[in-house]
C-alpha cells in the first residue's frame, strides 16, 4: 500500500497530461466543452477497466489500518479515516508549498492571473496548462488511492462524485 502511493499520483498524472494533450487542450475557452469531454473520457476509461479487470476488484487494507482509538468517551476514529484525514492535509501543505515556493507555482499564478502577461514574460503556457492538469490529476489519483480503503476498488468508483464537481466548477 505504501508504494502504491507514488504510483497512484504518477499513473493518475501521466493520464491525465496525455488527456489534456489529446483532448481538452482543442477545448480552452469552452469550459462546457471541456466538462463534457472529460465526463466522456472517463466513461472509456471506466469501460476499459471494466473489460480488462471486471466489476469489481479485490482490494485489502494494510493491516496497520485496521482498527480504531477512542479519542474521547463515545468518540471513536478508525484508524483509516485518521489515514485519509492525515493525507488530506500533507496534500494541502504539498500543493501549498509547490504553489508559493517554487518556480512551477509561480508560473502557475502568473498563468492563471495573466496568461498574455506570463506569456510575454517567457513562461510557456502551454507547457504550464499541461503541468497543472498533471498535477491536479495526480492529486485525483491519490484520491482514489485513499477512497480504496473506506469504498472498495471497482472501475465506477469516482461515479457518484462527479456530479458534485461538475456543479462546483461551474459555479
């Protein structure tokens, strides 16, 4: 499980720099365009794990993730729910330093706050649109790597969000 954490982010990443070469990079500036490839290209991605794996796929917890500890009286917290609380917030501490400390977040902000300005500036927007989307669906593959310990593993899983984030972009 340990080394299926960097794997889950790479795999999720590589994937998703390829689906913004191969798709939504035509689609900039439609962003209703953009939704709806996405959502269609998760739909075959969904059918091809469906046909090579099956519906559903056996997936233990680590050992060390079985169990709980009582926090306070009546107040128990499982220890994979702890797990999935603590990598929450190493991603958000990762994201924030790549975002304010590095030189790929500072070409990231610069790009989402002035795409000609950045530009102009020598920074490679294209280049940067794809790094973004890699990076934000590495981040979704971590997801996925830790939604396998509380849902089960099967080629749907992410199915019942999708809504919601749909309704949040677009808002």
């Amino acid at each position: 499980y340990v080394a299926a954490f960097p794997v889950a982010f790479l795999a999720a990443a590589l994937t998703g720099l390829l689906i913004e070469r191969l798709v939504v990079r035509h689609l900039y500036g439609r962003p209703l365009d953009t939704l709806l490839a996405t959502w269609g290209v998760s739909l075959v991605l969904i059918q091809c794990v469906r046909v090579k794996y099956g519906d559903n796929i056996g997936v233990n917890s680590p050992s060390w993730l079985v169990g709980s500890f009582e926090v306070i009286q009546d107040l128990v917290v499982p220890y994979n729910r702890a797990f999935i609380l603590l990598l929450s917030g190493f991603c958000v501490l990762v994201v924030y330093g790549i975002f304010q400390h590095t030189r790929l977040g500072l070409f990231i902000r610069a790009t989402v706050q002035g795409r000609e300005t950045a530009a102009s500036h020598g920074v490679n927007t294209s280049l940067i649109d794809g790094l973004t989307f890699a990076l934000g669906s590495g981040l979704a593959g971590i997801a996925g790597y830790a939604w396998t310990i509380v849902g089960g593993v099967t080629p749907d899983m992410g199915q019942n969000h999708i809504v919601d984030s749909f309704l949040v972009v677009v808002t």
